[in-house]
C-alpha cells in the first residue's frame, strides 16, 4: 500500500499547474468564456499536440499514452484549479471513456483514435433533463431498422455538444424502462437530424448544450456493445466522468482557499490584516479541512477507478467511491467558495474579481452528474436497502 | 498510488486475526468492544490480564524497534495490526498510553538507563502509565502548567507539588509521565522539565471525576511532596516543552486506523438500529447515514495519505495531517447524535437505574469530550490556519 503520487504522477501534475500557470489566467479564462465556442481553440491543440493530456489515459494501442486514472485526475484537479476552459471533460472523461469502456477494439481504435491524435473532441449526451441522473432520466429512443437503428429524442446538460466533432448518445427501447432497453451509439455530431443548441449558461466558462436527435439514421457500427443492454456500461462510464468532475472540484477548493488566503492577508480594517481575526481564521481553517478532505477522497476513488479500468480487486468499489468523492466535493466546493465570497467581502460580488467564476462553477459542477444528495441517497440504498 | 497490501502483509493479517480469534475466548469474550472511549473504567483487572496475554503472543509495541522489545513491524503491517485488533472487537487497551506515548518518547529522548528500566515493564505488559499534562488552569493553553518540581540536593530527588486533571487510568497505573515547572520564575513553555514519576508513594493522591455519563475513567491527581529519581526526568530541566511536544507527535501514529475501525464498529451498530426499527425509511436520516458513511470512508483515505508521508516535505506536519484531529473529532460528534436520532424517542430510556446507558447512549455523552480534549475544535482551527495556511498568531493577552 502506498497512497501517494509517484514521482513520474508528481512531476504530470507539476507540469500541469506550471503550463495552466501560463496559459489559463483569469483573462485567458474571461476572453474563451465570452465566446459560444466556450474555449480557445489554438490553445485545445496545443494541449494536444504538446501536452498529450487528451491521450493520457487512452491505450497505446489507439495513440494514447497508456497511463492511469490517476494522473488523469492530477490533471483534472489543476485543470479545475486554473479553471481551464476546454473541451476535456466532454471528450475524455465523458465521451471518451464511453467508447473506452463499451466500444469494440475497431471502434475504440477509430474514435479514441482520433480523439488522442487531437483530430476530434467528443461529448456525451444521455439525460432529458431534471435532477435525476440515473437511467430513468434517458427517454430518447431507438430502434433497429434495417442493418441500423434509428433514434429520435431530446438531451439537455450535454457538455460542450454544441462544438463536439462526435457524440455518444444512450437511449432506450420503446417501453423499456428503469436500466433496462438502453444501448449507447456514438455518431458524427453533422449527422443529419442532429440538430444542436447552445444552452447559455450562469457558469460561462463550461459550455452546456441541447441536442435534439430526429429520425437520425446510424449504421451497425454505431452500437457501442450490445443493443439494450448498455446501462452497466454507461453506469461505469458516468461513475468514472464523476470521479474526473470531482478532481475538478478539489482543484476549485484548493485555487479559492489559496486566493482567500491572499486577499484576507492584504486586506487591512481597524489597523490589521482581516486575516489576523479569529473569525477569519476559523472559517479559512474549515476551508482547509473540507479541501484536504475532498482530495483525499478523489484520489482514493481515483485509485478505484484505475482498478475498475484494469478489472483489479477494488473494481467493485467503483460506484461507491464515485458517490463518496462527487457527494463530498460537490458540498465542500460550493461551501468553500461560499466561504471565499464571504470573506472577499463586497469585491467577492464583483465581476471584477475572479471569486464570481469559481463560485458558479461550484453550483454547476455541484448539480452535474448528481449533486451530494442524490448521491448519498444512492449510498444509503447501498447500505440500508439491500 | 497503490492501494493493495502485499502478500507479505496479507499473511501478517492472516496470523493476527487468527491469534485474537483463538485468544479472545473464554475468561476474555466478556471484553469484546469493551474499554474504549468512554468505557475505560470497565473491566480493570480483567483488561490488565489481556495485556499479558497480547504481551506473550508478542503483540504489544508491535511498532517498536526490536531492539527494544517490539516487534519492528512495518507502517503496512501496524496499520493491519490496529484494523484487524479493533475488527475483532478486542477491548480497549490499559497499556495504551505506555506503549503509543511513554515509549515512543524514551526511545527518542530518553537515557539508555531509562529505556531499560522502563520499556521492558511496557512490552510485558505488566506496568501501565498515565499522563500528567492538563490542569485546572492548564487546559487548552498547556504551557500554563503551575506544577513545580525542585531539586532536593539533600534527598537527591526531584521533588514534585501541584495538580494534574483529565489523567485517564491514574488509579490503575503504575507510573505517572508528568511536565512540571523546574525554574519557579519561569513561565509559559520555557523552565519545564519532563519527568517520571511511581504513582505509588504517600506524595501523591488520586481522586476520580465522575462525568457526563455517570461513570468515572479519568482523575484529579494531586502531588504534594512527590518524589521521584534523579535519573527520572528525561532531557534536560527545561527541555520539557521539546519533549511533551514530541510525545503529541507519536500521538498521530498508525493507531488512528484502529480508532476508525471502533468507528466503524460503533457506525455499523447505528445502520444496524436504523434497519431494525425503521429509521432507514426516513429520507433525512438516510442522507445523515450516509454522510457518515462517507465521511468515515474518506476518514481511513486520509489517514492513508497521512502514512504515505507525502506533502511534509517543508517538515511540517502535512495539511492532510493537520486537520485530522478536527476532522475525526467533529465526526465522531455527529455520529452520537445520529445515534439517538435513530433511536427516537428511545434515546431518553436507559437499559436500567440508577444510570445504566447502552453503548450508543454512552458514545453519545462521551463523544462530546472529543472536540475538547487533545486540543479543542477552536484551537484546532488556530493550529490549522497558523501553522498550515500561515495566517497571524493569536496575540498573548495580559491576565497573568
């Protein structure tokens, strides 16, 4: 046992915040998020061609690197530190692990393939809308016709699938419900009857996407595994693109504690720094604690992923990991960043000021893939139902 | 990262829990899960016997060099040691206080005399220790301590007068570590000399308090004339503060995996109690249950983050480190009062007169002392803000 970064992971995670350090500071992150493309495309491929992060975790085998789950969450944390705007979660946490984990060696191998050659970003589209996140909230629907299917119906929350190249979608069999019927297909975002909607959002500097799907026609190949019986699949899937959010969260944590510290050791009243109040202290002290505490279990339930990939003897833990990380990170993130407005004081209301852009991301990262009470409630049902 | 242990430890695994299910029989069953927090006060005699037992099946001081009688296990290996003792429900140790504190600080400070007059009577199990830090004026401001102890040139000895409060087991220990006050007109945390004291001599009475649960495990000790050897005072007199401070380092060690798992033995009994009288069905409970979960879940990665000694590369103690006291303490309050939320209205009935509590109703009262003792949850946060974010240090106020 042994539960701390390698020195090859540190040195990932090192270059990670160095390269974000550099090239996503506030105004970087202000400039991509006023545009509907939500993310600077030059810099997308630099992250591509020079960095390998899109690879990170993707079998040699497809031009990938080979690595883990683990440095894939190392990056993700300073990715969320920096609040980097980029299609990465969509592509590689989300669409590119549905067709890691579901697709077929050819598939993987065309679309992962292009994913690590940094020729296609891709996004994953599954939920109707609403608060639920599991397999009631698919109501799009297929049918085989042919040697192919086709699907019709309606996605909100799909991220960055306004620009995606491709998408994964799951959908269900008419009459189906619950986990049953559903199979997932992956398509070319310009299929016809894809038709596609930036849906604005409070937290500009994630892009959210509606995605309407009308009689649209896919071959055979499109199934990623078996028709109808997706929902284990995209369970694993959704549970490791929960894992790689809440990364994302602790590095939010970890940016605002940091910021706060700063400001409340500057900021002068009644002739001191306001850091110097016990009032401060204490609820900076809490920020830490709730920090600290979310990445120790991000980085646990990163190990677990990395078994869930490999089959290793933890892979079982996967759901529950998932749901202790995202339960935890999402109330920790928006109560530190509660916390960091507060003690910002009136410039924490400001647009000026960067508190704004990590508080809103810690609503919308809280409510994405299940907020800390859907997920404990899946917890409890663990526990208590069975 | 790597979360799996190795074969090696597998197997030392294998062998402790075999050892404890095939010692923790007979005259010993009654102990089980017995003599924790709280329950200290039970089963003395019994619980002094057990030590001897642990004692010759070599599982006392299993992190201590060999050298010294331990059994030089691993970091691994004493964190399967602490998991499988508190999964066996094994009973709360009487020689806890020797072997994780006494121990520990003679081995890094004390004389090579004082190591094997001491260490020995530690591993055997045959010699138990108490703790003389707090005292009345001295709680969570510890360098306030008033107890003084003199040099007699005609005796020999260090002469000891003063008050100790919160010593847990002071009436069933044989020696007392104390921190007392060796330069008269000093003050705060220089002029303090470390010392180790038998408890039994005419100089020192011991009065037990009772608390919250109507039970009494810690005690009021009162040194008036104590004696103790020359030789007996570890350090110089005046390098108490270094010595006590540490003591409190070894008291982060590898046994706070055994806590969790009483945690989790006391959690367990909470889901249990839910499942059983419907308490499980309520939504709010529910999401309460499973933030405990939770939180006890990331409570064992993060002690495991702690072991892997990661980010103390500044040697400070790690952040991860920092905010555990806290951390466990809050939790383990909540966890009480989770308690009597899923017995209802239950939660008022005792199990008899005069004041006899169940094991959660106890844990509930008791619990509460967590956030105060080993530091208080506010000085905590000082502790958290000064020492891991750098903020300002409390200024020292004027009362003396």
């Amino acid at each position: 046992m042994d539960f701390a970064f390698t020195e090859e992971q540190q040195m990932i995670r090192d270059t990670a915040a160095a390269f974000l350090a550099e090239v996503s500071d506030g105004a970087a992150v202000r400039r991509a998020m006023a545009t509907e493309q939500g993310y600077d495309g030059e810099l997308w491929q630099r992250i591509c061609r020079e960095m390998y992060w899109q690879a990170i975790h993707a079998p040699e085998a497809v031009g990938g690197m080979g690595l883990g789950y683990v440095e894939l969450v190392a990056l993700m944390e300073q990715m969320g530190r920096s609040l980097l705007c980029s299609p990465y979660l969509s592509t590689v946490a989300m669409a590119g692990n549905a067709v890691l984990v579901a697709g077929d060696d050819s598939q993987r191998a065309d679309w992962l393939g292009r994913i690590c050659a940094g020729e296609a970003t891709g996004a994953l589209a599954f939920s109707a809308g609403g608060s639920r996140w599991d397999a009631a909230c698919i109501t799009a629907t297929w049918r085989a016709e042919g040697e192919g299917f086709v699907l019709e119906g309606d996605y909100r929350y799909v991220i960055d699938g306004h620009t995606a190249d491709f998408l994964v979608v799951a959908s269900r069999s008419a009459d189906s419900t619950g986990a049953d019927g559903i199979s997932l297909f992956v398509l070319p975002a310009d299929s016809p009857g894809v038709e596609r909607q930036w849906l604005p959002s409070m937290d500009q500097a994630r892009k959210q996407a509606r995605v309407e799907l009308r009689d649209v026609r896919v071959p055979r190949e499109a199934l990623l595994g078996e028709p109808g019986k997706g929902w284990p699949a995209l369970s694993r899937v959704l549970d490791l693109a929960t894992i790689a959010l809440a990364a994302e969260q602790v590095g939010g944590c970890q940016r605002l504690l940091d910021m706060t510290v700063e400001y409340t050791g500057e900021r002068v009243q009644f002739n001191r720094t306001i850091a110097s109040f016990q009032a401060v202290k204490h609820k900076v002290a809490d920020m830490m604690l709730r920090t600290e505490v979310a990445r120790s279990a991000v980085y646990y339930a990163a190990c677990v992923a990395q078994e869930a990939l490999e089959d290793g003897p933890l892979a079982g833990e996967l759901t529950e990991a998932a749901s202790v990380a995202k339960s935890y990170c999402s109330d920790a993130y928006f109560s530190v960043a509660g916390d960091a407005l507060q003690l910002h004081g009136g410039v924490g209301c400001t647009w000026e000021y960067d508190v704004h852009l990590f508080f809103k991301r810690a609503k919308s990262s809280e409510h994405l893939l299940g907020n800390g009470a859907t997920h404990r409630e899946r917890l409890a049902a663990l526990l208590l139902d069975s | 990262m790597k979360l799996s242990f190795s074969a090696e430890d597998e197997r030392f695994r294998t062998e402790i829990a075999g050892w404890l299910a095939d010692n923790l029989t007979g005259e010993f069953a009654r102990l089980k899960y017995r003599g924790g927090p709280g329950d200290e006060h039970s089963f003395p005699r019994e619980r002094k016997l057990w030590e001897r037992k642990l004692a010759e099946g070599g599982w006392t001081c299993v992190g201590w060099p060999e050298a010294y009688g331990g059994r030089g296990c691993s970091i691994e290996q004493q964190v399967i040691f602490f998991e499988e003792y508190a999964r066996a429900g094994a009973p709360g140790r009487v020689g806890h206080i020797g072997e994780g504190l006494t121990g520990p600080t003679l081995i890094a400070f004390g004389t090579e005399a004082q190591k094997e007059k001491y260490l020995p009577g530690i591993v055997s199990g045959k010699e138990l220790w108490c703790q003389g830090y707090s005292e009345p004026g001295a709680g969570s401001d510890l360098a306030a301590v008033k107890t003084k102890a003199r040099f007699d040139e005609a005796r020999g000895k260090w002469v000891i007068n003063g008050q100790k409060v919160w010593t847990s087991l002071a009436h069933e220990s044989d020696y007392c570590f104390v921190i007392a006050r060796t330069d008269p007109e000093s003050v705060a945390h220089k002029g303090l000399g470390f010392f180790l004291i038998a408890m039994d001599q005419p100089g020192i009475s011991v009065r037990p308090i009772e608390q919250i649960t109507g039970t009494s495990e810690f005690n009021e000790v009162f040194f008036d004339d104590a004696e103790c050897d020359a030789t007996d005072i570890v350090g110089e007199p005046g390098d108490g503060w270094k010595v006590a401070m540490g003591l409190l380092g070894f008291e982060r060690g590898v046994s706070t995996l055994g806590q969790q798992m009483q945690f989790q033995n006391e959690f367990d009994e909470v889901v249990k109690l839910a499942r059983s009288n419907g308490a499980a069905e309520d939504p709010v409970i529910r999401q309460r249950i499973a933030a405990a979960h939770t939180e006890l879940k990331i409570m064992r990665y993060n002690a495991m983050r702690m072991l892997s000694g990661q980010s103390g590369s500044d040697g400070g103690l790690q952040k991860e480190a920092l905010i555990y006291k806290l951390y466990w303490a809050t939790w383990h309050r909540s966890l009480g009062e989770l308690a009597m939320d899923v017995m209802g209205p239950e939660s008022d009935i005792l199990q008899g007169a005069p004041y006899e509590l169940s094991r959660l109703q106890a844990m509930y009262l008791f619990v509460r002392a967590d956030t105060i003792y080993g530091g208080t949850n506010e000085i905590q946060r000082n502790i958290i803000a000064e020492r891991g974010l750098g903020m300002p240090k409390e200024p020292r106020g004027s009362l003396s």
